[in-house]
C-alpha cells in the first residue's frame, strides 16, 4: 500500500457546498505531490482534510499503513504551513522554531542540533533573535516553514506557503523548501493555484476541477500529456494553443483540416475519421517558409530570452514561441508550421485525449 491513499474522499459543508467529490489518490513514501488547479476547485478542502482540520463527509484516508479518517490533527503526526505564517508573536524566531520539539519533549542537545541543521540549510542566520514583528514578510514565512520541516513528521502539509510572497522570495524559499524535503524524504502534499511552482516543485502534480482530480502525473506528462481539453488549457503559460478541426483520410494518409480552412496537415498516427481538436503548445509551432498555413501577427510579448507571438489565422487565434530578441512587427505575415510530433488530439464532445 502507498504511504498515504485517499480513497473516494468527499467533503460537503453545512450549507450544501459539495467541494470535494470523490477523490482517489496515493502517494509513494517521500513523494512531493502538488495540488494545482484554479481557486474553488478543492484543493485547501482536501489538504485540511488529510491534515484533520476538516472531517470527511465520505471516504478514507491512510497514513502509514493506518486509517487517519477520523482522527485528530495532533494524532496523525504532520506538519503544516499556510499561507499566512502564523508565528507566534511573543517568541523570538528561535523559539518559534523550537517551539514544536520542545512541545515533543526532545532532549535540549537533540534540539541545539535541529536549530543549527535547520539554520544552515533554510538561512535564518541573523534572523533567529528576532521577534515576528520585526521580520519581513518573507522571513516570517522563511521561519514559519522552518518551524514546520525542523521536524520530521509523517507528512507535510504546505497550503500556498508562498503565495503572498515577492517573486524573489517566492524562488529562493522553493529552493530551500525543495532541498530541505528532498533531504529529509518527508511525504508532502503542497497546494498551489500557480502552475510554474508546481512544476519546479513537484515529483507529481494532480491537476483538480471542480472537486474532482482531473490528471495526476509527473510536470512533463502533465504539460505534454494532457489527458483532457481542461488540462491542455490550465498548464502551460499560455494554455495549450486549441484548433478545432477534422480528421479525414487520404488512402493510408490521416489529415486534419481546420475548422474554416483548407489547409490539411498529413499526420503520422492514424485516427478515425470525424470532428477533433488539436492541441499544439506555443513552443511547437514555427516559422517555416515551406509551412502549409499563415498568421498575421498581432501582438508580441516580450519574454527576455524569447516572446510570445500571437498571430491571427485562417482558423482562429494561434500563440507561437519565437526566439531571438528581433520581434516580427505587428501586422508581419508569417508562414507557419505546426511540429506535427508534438501535437495531441481531443474528442470535441467528451473532451477526452484522442
Ligand atoms: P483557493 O485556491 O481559492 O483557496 P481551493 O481550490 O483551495 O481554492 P477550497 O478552499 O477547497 O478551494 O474550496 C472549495 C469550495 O468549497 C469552494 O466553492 C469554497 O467556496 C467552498 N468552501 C470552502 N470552505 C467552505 C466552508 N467552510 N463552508 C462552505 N463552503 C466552503
């Protein structure tokens, strides 16, 4: 069995709010599991209810080999961070940090040992006789996620640990988080609605929707491999580009035309004939003098190292990555290919990948 299985999990509030709606998940011992997906979908419900903090309406949850279900959050052994620090405002950061092994009753060596390993690795140097109020927001949160991994529990449970945080700081405490979990193998379930945190950051990622898990995979078979139009769309900065279209064959030949066009691109998988949508990520579609189709551009998005074009076509909208700091005007005509092994297919109707 994995370290920690949540089993058809259901949470319905008081006032009827169904927020969570079936969900099964099992994660490996030392896994980082990220929970993505928009604002409402479910992802705090489900983490507060492995933490304890929320009872299931329905469903199991397992631990380490035992049914947590019912149980109270000091009896599950996990550590938690939110996104608001909640330090405790009369201890210094040193105390903060001890706080939690001192609550343990560890011998004060042991202690002197975690500060010193946790001071080095998460950088509190400099920080730790200081009182909450006297720290930045991103050293509160720096100590508040100290206080959490200098313990060793079952599992930690990070709610948008860094969601109020600069970009810097937002970067430098991934790192340190990553680093820190990665050395210690502490099963994690860490949610998040930005996407480019949970790539970096997870081993797998589960995409949710509307209560329910949508795709669990790792970043790349996520971003390659969406398994339906939602998640083609959600991951990726920008979404996934979608062209309706159909499939029709030619002798041995299987070729898709957009929806309003004439263009047709031979694929190289076979696929029954009727309506799809394809999805193609910005990055595989490219200039080409001998492309099959063309794109008035828009507007450019200025990346540093590349930018995002967005050209007007035949058959709609279409993103495209150009490289190189010489951006292509707006109104410039592009001839365009589309890198006809990285594109996926979808069921217009099921939504499903083809
Ligand atoms: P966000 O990223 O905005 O925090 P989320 O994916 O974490 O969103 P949840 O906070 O789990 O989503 O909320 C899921 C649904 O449950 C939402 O519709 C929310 O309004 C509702 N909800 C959350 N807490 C309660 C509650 N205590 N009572 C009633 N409904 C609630």
């Amino acid at each position: 069995m994995s370290f920690l299985v949540l089993q058809q999990l259901e949470k319905t509030y008081a006032d009827g709010t169904h927020a969570v709606r079936g969900i099964e998940l099992s994660v490996p011992r030392g896994e980082l599991v990220v929970l993505l997906g928009p604002s409402g979908c479910g992802k705090t419900t489900t983490l507060r209810m492995v933490a304890g903090l929320e009872m299931a309406s329905r469903g199991e949850i397992h631990l380490a080999g035992r049914e947590v279900t019912r149980l109270r959050p000091s009896e599950r052994d996990v550590g938690m961070v939110f996104q608001f620090y909640a330090l405790y405002p009369h201890l210094t950061a040193r105390e903060n940090v001890e706080f939690p092994l001192r609550s343990l009753g560890m011998p004060k060596t042991e202690i002197a040992k975690r500060l010193a390993e946790v001071t080095d690795q998460m950088g509190l140097h400099g920080l730790l006789k200081q009182y909450p109020r006297q720290l930045s927001g991103g050293d509160q949160q720096k100590v508040s996620l100290a206080r959490a991994m200098v313990r060793r529990p079952l599992l930690y449970l990070m709610d948008e640990p860094l969601g109020t945080l600069d970009t810097d700081q937002r970067l430098s405490l991934r790192e340190i988080i990553r680093a820190r979990q990665l050395e210690l193998k502490v099963t994690t379930l860490y949610v998040t609605h930005d996407q480019e945190e949970a790539m970096s950051l997870a081993d797998r990622i589960v995409v949710m929707a509307g209560g329910l898990i949508r795709q669990v995979g790792t970043p790349a078979e996520i971003y390659d491999q969406p398994l339906d139009l939602f998640v083609a769309n959600f991951v990726g900065s920008p979404g996934m580009n979608l062209i309706p279209g159909t499939i029709t064959h030619d002798g041995p030949t299987t070729v898709f035309t957009p929806a309003q066009s004439s263009v047709c691109l031979p694929l190289k998988r076979r696929l029954p004939i009727g309506r799809v949508t394809l999805g193609v990520r910005c990055e595989h579609v490219r200039q080409d003098p001998g492309g099959a189709f063309q794109g008035r551009v828009r507007t450019c998005e200025y990346l540093g190292h590349a930018s995002n074009v967005h050209a007007q076509t035949d058959f709609g909208p279409i993103i495209l990555r150009h490289e190189g700091a010489e951006t292509p005007g707006t109104g410039a005509m592009l001839q365009l290919a589309l890198d006809l092994d990285h594109v996926v297919f979808f069921d217009p109707t099921t939504e499903a990948r083809l």
